[in-house]
C-alpha cells in the first residue's frame, strides 16, 4: 500500500505520529508531518510505501487525521 501526505495542509496535531511512530514523525524544520526515512518512496517525504505490518495501523492514522490529507491505496 502506498500512503501520501499533503504536507502544506497538515496543523501539526500530531495524531499521526502518535498512533503510528514506525511510518509517521513530525519534521524539524517545518513541523509537518513526514513519511519516516525507512519508507519513503524515492525519498520524497510525503510520499511511501507501507509495510505489511503497518497497514492497520496506518489506516488508523489516516481515518483520524482531523484535515484528511493523509491518503492510503493500493
Ligand atoms: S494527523 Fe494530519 S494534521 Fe495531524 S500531524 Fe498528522 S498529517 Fe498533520
């Protein structure tokens, strides 16, 4: 499963990176939300590929994410 973040629109509320550390984290410059390192397509930092593993709690994430701008397909 693929996941992507629009960055620009994210407020920071850090529910992402709580509910799911492995694949989320908050980026030191902007505050953004990123795709962590490990799972970056291409290294771009909105965008990567999820882990089997991952999957369920990455949905979880994306569903609470109070802008919707996490996104999750095949
Ligand atoms: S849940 Fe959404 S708004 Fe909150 S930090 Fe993650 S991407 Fe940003």
């Amino acid at each position: 499963m693929i996941v992507t973040i629009d960055r620009m629109g994210c407020v920071s509320c850090g529910a992402c990176w709580n509910i799911c550390p492995e694949l989320f984290d908050q980026n030191h410059c902007d505050s953004f939300s990123e795709i962590i390192e490990e799972y970056r397509y291409s290294g771009n930092l909105a965008e990567g590929v999820i882990p089997d593993t991952l999957c369920s709690s990455a949905e979880e994430a994306a569903f609470l994410c109070p802008v919707n701008i996490i996104r999750i397909c095949l």
